[in-house]
C-alpha cells in the first residue's frame, strides 16, 4: 500500500516529512517518483493524471489537493472511484482572513484613501457603523459560512445565497435562482464563494450586478470562470460598481494586457486568497485514510451529482 | 441650564437632532451661538475655548469629542473641572475595523501585491497561518483591549504593553519601560494604540524600532507625535522595517512634500481609523450627564495625574 503525492514539489516535500512523522507505515511518493504502481492505493493531486485507474488499478480515493474540484474532468474518473475534496482548517482560515480583509477596505474605503495618497489629498470620507454595512456571499458551504461567522463578530448586517435552503445564525438566507435578486437588492459588498459548475458558470455578469444598488462592491474569491470580465469593466465603468477585490481569474495567470492589471477600481492579487496548508491538510488527509479503513463516511466527499 | 457644542458643525447639526429626540429638555447650542453663557453647564468641544470658566462660570463637565485629549492644554483647564474622554462604542468599533484590516495586510502581504500588481507581477507569496504570526499592541485602554479581542478571533499570537500592569485573556502582558524590548522582540506586526502624554511623545524612534525583528511591519493609530518620522522613513529604507500603516501624523494634514506621500511602503490614511459616531457618542454624554447628576462616576473621566 502506498500514497502518491502529484502537485507543487515544494509543498510535497512537507507532506512527506509531516507522513513520516505522523503515518510513517504509510510509503509516501511524489510524483514522477510513483513507486509500485499497482501498490498506489491513495492520490493527492490537484489534477489527476489520465487513465488514473488504468495506470493505478488499486486506487481506492482520490483527494483534491484544493477546495474546488472544477480544476479537471470529474466525469473522466470512474464513477466508483471516491473524490474527496480539501476542507482542511488552514484552507478555511486563509479564505476567513483574506475575506475579512478586502471586506473591511470596502467598508473603511481603502481603495479611495490609496487613490487619494497617489494624488497627495488629505480628505477624510464619513465612516458608517457596520450595522449599517450590508454584506451578501454567494455560496453557503464550508467557507461561505466561515467567513460569515467572521464578519458577524464586526457587527455587518449579513445574508446569504445558496442552491438549497441553509440556515446560518445571524444571516438572512435565500435559496435558488428566484430569490438571488431579492439578496442582491440588499448587498453593499458581495462576496462570491460559489463552487464552479455549469449552473454557476459566469453568474458575476451584467444582469447579476444590476440588481446590487449603485455603488455597490465585489469580493471575488470563488473561481475565475464564474466572473464575466467585460461585464465588471463595463459595470465599474460606468460607476454602477465602485470596486473589486480579484482574486481568480480565467485564465490564471491573467496575461500581461489585460485590462484588469492597471484598472483603478480593480485589486488583483494570484489566487493566494487561501492556499492549503501541508500540516493541516495531511491531518485532514490521514483522518480520512483512518475513516475509510474503518469504514466510515469520509469528510469532503464529492457529490457527483451536485458536482462539488 | 444648557448643553453647548464647539466642534465640526456638521456633526454638531446630528447631535442637536439627537439631543432633541433624547433630552428635549436639554437646551443644546452649537458653536458660535452659545445661548446664555451662565446656563451652559456642559461643553462638548475639540479643544475648549480660552478661559473657559471665566467665559461659563457654571460649566460642570468638559466633554472631550475625541478619545484622546492631547489637542489642547489640560494644564490650562481648572483643576476642580472634570474632564471625560470619548469612549463611546463607535470609535471603538471603528478602531477595531481599521486596525484588524491594517493587521490582516501585513498579514497576508496586500502592500506587496498592490505593488505586484503596479508591476503587472503574478507570483504568489506562502501563507502563513495567523498562529505563527505575532501581533504586539501598545495601549492597553478601551481601545487596545478591543482590537486585541477581535485579532484573538482571527488566531493570531498576541502580546500588549501598557505603563501599568494589566491582564487580557488570551495576551501575553509587558509593562514598563523595562519590559518594552522583550515584548518588541516577539512582535512582528506592532500596533501603537497609546494616548499621547510627555512619556510616549516619539516613543516610535530607532530604538524602539531596532528591538523588532527584522521585517516587522507598523499599524500607526495613535497619534502623530508619537512617531518620529525620519526615523520610520530610514527603518523602511534599510529594509528593517517591511512596511507601515499611518493614520495620524504631526502635523495634520501632511505637507504636500512630505516624503510619507509617495513613500512605496507607506500606507498613507487621513486620520480616519475611527471617528466619533454622533449617534452612540450622545448617548454616552447623556449617559454621563444623568450620573453625574445622580453623583455616580463618570465613565471616561481623565485622570489628571496621568495625563489621560
């Protein structure tokens, strides 16, 4: 039996010294090095090589090295074949804290005061409590309501969307596509934690801003392919939106034209929102190999049917 | 008997319309038409005017409308005058929003991707959890206390420093002169939050500096003569300090030569890390005025002795 590791070499390298402190019966490979291939029971990756199953006969769970599962073809792996996606606490804390920081520069006006200090102007702009703040995230899982818990502790007035009906304490929840402009209606700062699939697919768009109120802001910290570039230039343009964090774009990384790189209104940062954290995600990782042995339900696991 | 007001007269218009929803039987003045001056009993104000009792001869209470109370000369108030500071809830979730997104940049480097963007750079820097990192606040008051309390959500290890010993859940607690360096030590992100007084005047110099660690990053939210400029500017300049975050300088606004301006690792903000809300800011000033009538303590009351 052995466990076969196949993304960044560097991070590798601390997963393998963490198996070895923490599960040192369990032969640890970084990709290319496979070692047995028919011994190969387990792989990390964030995308999975082709014919997993043919080159690996005696896999028994595929883990995602990140939160999203959009990065490859879920449909190519054998249906039998567990997908277990990364839900680790580092990964969740990283997501909380970079949230909450590009949150507070909207409602504390940092992007202004950093214009401002460029053009050598000393000009003070109201503050309004965060009561009076109204935040909406987009996506209600793991992260979505980590960041909401976060944001409720500042006092923000909060609600939230999902597919299905979620209850959070002290959110305001909508569910489906006919209550997404009644949420919208009431956001000041929209922060979208979507997973990517075909039905949320481009959903930052021009009809989806129209119905935030003018002035509105955006966190974009979900997948690059849920926002439609030339609709937030067009909306920031236009001063419908005042501004955007971006965090993800399509593609990654953004090439050195684009637009969004010099744009005034646009924060661009590489996808660093939240990255996976080796110590905790080998915990997460061994948690789940232990589970599965013992024959219980494994923490993450994909839905097929729901495709995240 | 009267309520007199000497401050941003626009701010000054929302008292009066809360005074008169609250305390309609308080005859409330805003600067310069003071009523009849032997009925003012109470002067909220910036800085108080000369002769201040000669001027109202039967003033009770000076009401400070700052949390600090170092823009004017308290030497020059009578001594039997009580002097209250604002503590209203307000500045202090104000102070917590500001310095919690301040600490959260460093954190997780938004100086160096505003940068990286500027430069058209996509490069990813490693994420450190909040575990690791070491936030120091110097002031233990109402308002160091309560940003420590919000940074404890987020995980980060704490330390504070304060003239007189105090205790803080979850805070590894310095005091004194002589404790100073071993909690600068253990700092990589310091937050000055002290009252200016003749002790703490420059107290953010090369020597305080050079007992951080290399890299150590400055929140500057205390007041401008608390920091000697020259000596942030060449602490940036060797690479010894990272970065820092001002909100108050000596003087107020800046010159429009000043070198923090165009400074690539100054984030430069006008003064605005919190502001007297005037809703909870009346309230606590009626809250004061019925205890001192009912001979209770005032909350907020400035200790002579002390300076604050």
């Amino acid at each position: 039996m052995s466990f076969l590791y196949k993304a960044d070499p560097v991070r590798g390298m601390e997963w393998a010294r963490l198996f070895a402190a923490k599960a040192p019966d369990v032969p640890f490979h970084i990709w290319p090095d496979i070692g047995q291939a028919d011994r190969v029971r387990y792989l990390a990756a964030w995308v999975p090589p082709p014919d997993v199953t043919g080159q690996f006969p005696n896999l028994e769970i595929f883990f995602s090295t990140g939160a999203g599962i959009d990065q490859f073809d879920l449909a190519a792996l054998p249906p039998e074949l567990p997908v277990v996606r990364m839900a680790e606490p580092g990964i969740v804390a990283g997501m909380v804290e970079y949230a909450t920081m590009a949150v507070l520069a909207f409602h504390r006006d940092l992007p202004a005061y950093i214009r401002q200090q460029r053009e050598g102007r000393w000009a003070a702009h109201r503050v309004y409590p965060a009561s009076k703040r109204r935040v909406g995230v987009l996506g209600l899982g793991v992260l979505g309501c980590a960041v909401l818990g976060q944001l409720r502790t500042l006092g923000f007035q909060l609600s939230g969307w999902s597919r299905t009906r979620r209850q959070v304490d002290g959110v305001t929840c909508y569910a489906g596509q006919e209550e997404l402009p009644a949420m919208l209606t009431n956001t000041d700062i929209l922060v979208c934690l979507l997973p990517l699939t075909p039905e949320t697919r481009g959903i930052l768009n021009s009809t989806l801003f129209q119905h935030l109120p003018r002035g509105a802001s955006l966190v974009h910290v979900g997948r690059g392919a849920h926002l439609d570039h030339p609709a937030l230039l067009d909306a920031l343009e236009t001063g419908w939106l005042s501004g955007a964090v971006v965090d993800v774009t399509d593609p990654e990384p953004l090439p050195p034209d684009h637009p969004f790189w010099a744009h005034p209104k646009i924060l661009l940062t590489p996808h660093i929102a939240s990255m996976t954290q080796p110590e905790t995600a080998v915990e997460q990782v061994l948690a789940n190999i232990r589970r599965h042995e013992a024959g219980e339900p494994l923490i993450g696991l994909v839905d097929r049917s729901r495709g995240y």
